[in-house]
C-alpha cells in the first residue's frame, strides 16, 4: 500500500511539474489521442491544474512519512 501511494504521489508531481513548464509535451501525444481532444482545457487549465497536482503530490508524501513509509 505506502509503495502505491508514494508512486502515485511521485508520478502526480512530474504530470504537475510538465503541466506547469511545458504544457505542450502533455497536448501532443498519446494522450491526445487516446483520451479526448484535451488541447484547449490543457492549454486554458494548465496552472490551475498543474498546481494542485503539485499540492496533492506534497500531502500524499507527507501522507506517507507521516505513517512512516517513507
């Protein structure tokens, strides 16, 4: 279980870091095709959405130490 959250934290914190630098690497790509058309929320959202990913991956890894799986 402490492996499956730290490496949904982990991986929420790379997905809100690229949101947040580079919103085109997440528009272009597999995720384009195999989702939806995200183009214009990605690019409208990008902050708003690449920020709270950041704030989720930082409660899930306090999460996790807190309960000592770090």
């Amino acid at each position: 279980m402490g492996t499956t959250i730290i490496g949904i934290s982990a991986l929420s914190m790379v997905i809100g870091v690229l949101m947040l630098s580079l919103p085109q690497i997440l528009v272009s790509g597999v995720i384009n095709r195999v989702v939806v058309s995200l183009d214009k929320v990605v690019v409208k959202y990008h902050v708003g959405a690449g920020t709270c990913l950041i704030l989720a991956s930082i409660f899930l890894f306090s999460y996790g130490y807190y309960l000592g799986w770090l």
